[in-house]
C-alpha cells in the first residue's frame, strides 16, 4: 500500500499518496512543465483543458491562446509583409529610431514605451509594404543620405518630418 501524506497546499487537508511533491490533484493539474510540475490549481490551468472539456486534442486547447498581431487597414500577404516605422522621443531631440515590425501603431510604442520611464515615445508614421526587410534596407540608405551625423544602429540624426516623407517613399516603393 502507498504511503499517504497530507497535501502540502495551505488551502488543502486532504490526504495524497503523490509522495514524490507532495500535493494532491484537487490543488494541482500535475502536468510535467518546464520548471518540474505544474503547480497552478487544475480549474485555471491550461494543461489540462481538454481533460476535463471532453477530450479535445492539444491542437485544438492551443488555439485558445493565439498570439494577437493587429491588422494594418486589413492588408494580408504572407511571412515577409509588415510594416516600417519610423519612432521619436523627446528626450532624443533631432534623432529618429527607423525599423520594420508585424505589429503596427500601438503594440509597436508599448513595446519602446515598456522601458522607458516617462513612457513618451511616439509614432512619426507606418506604412504596410510586402518586403518588410527590403524596405527597411533601402529605408536605412535613404536616411543615412539624408542623416546630418552618423547613425547609431537604427537611430538617425533627421528631422521627424524628413523621416515621414522618406517612410512615405518607401511605402510606395515596396
């Protein structure tokens, strides 16, 4: 017979014969994870989903959690597309920070804005193109044309009205 032990859960009395970790399955799903075994409370854990819905697949529970990519005016194409943009702060006067991203407009400023403490980085333009690196590229010629220093990376020393004339053209382009 296995020995029982009390659930180490502090919400929990019952008794387990999981010896191993100790907690019953009442407090966790018991799915092996990452980090050893899934300890979250088995009515909130995603493992197991289709256990308890009536035997659905693991394909089928995944789709439950899609990554959210926000559409540009409902443009579709495939792995290449996207957008440039070109991204400004105030506290980077005369610099313009230019690259490409699936995402558009908001997500793209969450993303800078995440790490910045005054949380004011803000969009200068975006367009949608079909070869999202092909247009960075030829977006970074045209502005290191134009740049009156250096770039640093992906930063440029333009004016933000420069910058959306040059994302514009591109736009066009690509």
């Amino acid at each position: 017979m296995a020995k029982r032990v009390r659930c180490k859960m502090s919400r929990c009395n019952t008794q387990t014969s999981n010896t191993k970790y100790g907690i019953c399955s009442n407090c966790h799903c018991g799915e092996k994870s990452g980090r050893g075994i899934c300890r979250k409370d088995p009515s909130k854990c995603r493992h197991n989903k289709s256990k308890r819905s009536g035997g659905g697949n693991k394909a089928t529970s995944k789709k439950r959690f899609p990554k959210p990519i926000e559409k540009y005016d409902g443009k579709k194409g495939g792995k290449r597309t996207g957008v440039v943009y070109g991204v400004a702060n105030p506290a980077f006067p005369g610099w313009v920070k230019l690259g490409y991203q699936m995402e558009t407009g908001k997500k793209i400023i969450s993303r800078y804005n995440m790490y910045c403490p005054k949380r004011n980085f803000k969009m200068v333009d975006q367009e949608w193109v079909y070869s999202k690196i092909k247009a960075e590229n030829r977006l970074h010629e045209l502005a290191e044309k134009k740049s009156s220093q250096p770039r640093s990376g992906e930063w440029f020393k333009i004016s933000q009205k420069v910058a959306k004339k040059l994302i514009q053209k591109v736009g066009k382009e690509f």
